[in-house]
C-alpha cells in the first residue's frame, strides 16, 4: 500500500519543471546599460559644419558631440588668425596691432560662454550634458560667425582699391556694417535655438551677447588695429608767442589735420565684431 502511494506521488509530479530563478541584475558593464557615446567628429567636419550653419543652414552633427581640447582651440585660433588678417587687409593707411584691444577680445569670449552656461536646459539635460553643448556651440559659432567677418572685410577693401565712381553711393562702412551684424544676428539665433531648445533662449541669448559687445566696444579700446600715431612731433607753444615765423605752426596744423583724417577713414567694425 506505502508503495503504491508512493509510486503515485512520483508519477503526479515526474513533468513538474523547477521554478525559473530570478534574472541577475545587470552589472554596470553590461551590454545592456552600455552608455551610448557619440562618435568622434573630425576637425575638418566641425569647420565645414560651422561654414553650413552661415546659410542657416541645420547642423548634421549630434547635439552630443563635442569638441576635443585640442579641437577647439585650433578652432578658435585659426578664425582668429583669419580674422585678424582680413581686418589689416581692408583698412586703409598705416595701422598698429592693439594687442590690449585683441586681448579683450578674447575676454569677450569667456563672458559669451557664461551667457550660454546660463541659459543652457541644464535641469533638464544635467550639468555634464549641457556644458557640451554650450562648447559644441560656441565651437560651431566660431565658423558661423566668420563668413559674415570675411565678406565685410572684402567689401571694405574692395572700397580702399576701387576708384570713387565704381563704388555704388549706397556701399559704405556703416550699411556693410549693419548688413553683416543682421547677418550674424541670424545665424547665431538659428545655432542657439538648435542648441539651446527654444527661440526664447536663443533671442535672450544672442541679445546679450550683442549688448555686451557693444557696450564692450563703446567703453574700451577694444579695435585690434588702431591708426599709426603721427610722424609729428608736437610743438610746444609758449604763452605770447603763439606766431612764429619759422613756419613750426603750419606744420603742427598739418600733421593734425592728416592724424583726424586717418581717424575719420579708418572702418568701424559691426556691433558685433569680434563674438569668436
């Protein structure tokens, strides 16, 4: 009878299959929580990107791409550099190099990046995320905004070489001037809401960044060349004896008049001349 029972209660539970155990939770390095990372983009490809984004066009490098240390930097001199050059190119006269405007320049850089830090979706994309986009930004601005620069600066020098009667009477340094700062008042508005997620961002953002540079520019000696200082030597004028007969006088009213019209002649750059 016990055998029997037995025999039974084998046979009831012979196809019973163990319980599944629990699946394993996946470790860190896992396939499965692999993060995905962008691909590396090449130096050459964020110049020919920046170029695009000049004819509002839509960048085709991910939104979490980033630059490499050394990427941006040669970003940032080799626009410089060209900036630099086509400005020595288009002015006319003798110029020095104003190292301390170019330095302050180059300040302006940092405070466009604090701009951006400030208005980047960080709740949203987190601190890491969002600071590479600020860089990614400014890097492709770097080129955006360089384009509008060269063709100013080629107009102008057209200006210097051609004769007055080929220059249409419309052409001039101030309707260049506004010409290219609305140019690049668009297209850093299209990078910015690309980047950036809203147009509001974009317009607070790209406003800013063209009231400090202005303000930036109205209050410091900000121009990277600046009118050679006159061969003259300043005469010394005694009181009572401002006539004299050797003529000094004419020559000091001479080197005056040649100095205020290097100053009048030399080209403003647009408002927002030097946002690189």
């Amino acid at each position: 009878m016990t055998e029997k029972l037995t025999e039974n209660y084998s046979d009831l539970f012979a196809d019973t299959r163990p319980l599944a155990s629990p699946p394993e939770p996946l470790s860190p390095n896992s396939s499965g929580s692999a993060v995905v990372v962008a691909r590396p983009v090449s130096f050459l490809r964020w110049m020919v990107e920046g170029m695009r984004a000049t004819f509002l066009l839509r960048s085709r490098i991910a939104l979490d791409a980033v630059p490499g240390p050394w990427q941006l930097a040669f970003l940032m001199l080799i626009a410089s550099g060209l900036d630099v050059l086509f400005d020595w190119l288009s002015l006319s006269g003798d110029v020095q190099f104003n190292y301390q405007g170019w330095l302050i320049q180059w300040s302006l850089c940092l405070i466009t990046l604090w701009i951006g830090w400030c208005l980047a979706p960080r709740v949203r994309l987190g601190a890491a995320q969002a600071a590479g986009r600020v860089i990614a930004w400014f890097a492709l601005l770097t080129w955006a905004l360089l384009l509008p620069m060269l063709a100013y600066y080629s107009v102008m020098f057209w200006i210097k070489i051609a004769d007055d009667s080929d220059v249409p009477a419309w052409v001039g340094d101030f309707s260049m001037s506004l010409i290219a700062s609305i140019w690049m008042f668009a297209v850093m508005s299209k990078v910015s809401r690309h980047y950036f997620e809203s147009w509001l961002r974009a317009f607070i953002l790209v406003l800013a960044v063209f009231v400090v540079t202005a303000v930036l520019f109205a209050t410091a000696d900000a121009e990277t060349w600046l009118a050679a200082d006159s061969d003259v030597n300043p005469v010394e004028v005694v009181p009572g004896d401002e006539e004299s007969d050797d003529g000094t006088d004419e020559e000091d009213d001479t080197g005056s008049t040649e100095l205020l019209e290097a100053l009048l002649h030399a080209p403003i750059p647009p408002l927002s001349h030097r946002v690189i």
